[in-house]
C-alpha cells in the first residue's frame, strides 16, 4: 500500500534553516500534487507549500521568499527548504500527496504522519 514518509523536522534557533522530505513509498504513478500543510496548538491547519507534477508551485504568503518546494517525480519524493526561520513557524508539519482517479474528476489523498518544527527565539 502506497504510505507518506516524512522526515527532516527538529529543533533549529531562529534565522536558521531545515529540509523537509516526503516520500511516496509503494507508488508506480507520479502524484497530481504533493505538499505540506502545518498546524499549531490551537490553530487551524493551513497549506504552506504545493507542487504539481508539471512543476507549479503554489506558497501561503507568509512563506513566500522564504520556503521552497520541489520534487523528484521518479522517486515520487517531495522536498521542502525552509530558510530564514522564525517561532511563528513552530507547528507540525503534515506532508499532503493527490492523485487523479482515471476518468474522474475526483483525486485520492493520502497524509504523511506529521514531522514537528520547532522554532527558538
């Protein structure tokens, strides 16, 4: 069965930087779209960076210059550089992967286990 694998997250002093990675295991077909999304204590959860299989990117605003999102569509893996960090951007972080069903307009989803960002002043 196909599952998300993420890694890269940890603790990094503000102004420092991580690399997010999400790995489609078991998959023979290139996903739609990969991505993450973030939720905080409290929050509600948001979409911080997308990427389609042709390569269109997509950023929530507060991220925009700062994060980066890219893909290996032959190993089906996802990567997110994340730079100029700062505590607003504590949160854990949950890879997001869709894929089209054949002759359909709807997508298949599937979730990574979430990896925990943590941002000190």
């Amino acid at each position: 069965q196909v599952q998300l694998v993420e890694s890269g997250g940890g603790l990094v002093q503000a102004g420092g930087s991580l690399i997010l990675s999400c790995a489609a295991s078991g998959s023979i077909f290139r996903f739609n779209s990969m991505g993450w999304y973030r939720q905080a204590p409290g929050k509600q959860r948001e979409l911080v960076a997308q990427i389609t299989s042709g390569g269109g990117t997509n950023y929530e605003d507060s991220v925009k210059g700062r994060f980066t999102i890219s893909r290996d569509n032959a190993k089906n893996t996802a990567y997110l550089t994340m730079n100029s960090l700062t505590p607003e951007d504590t949160a854990v972080y949950y890879c997001n992967a869709r894929r089209l069903v054949l002759g359909t307009d709807m997508y298949l989803e599937l979730w990574g286990q979430g990896t925990l960002v943590t941002v000190s002043s």
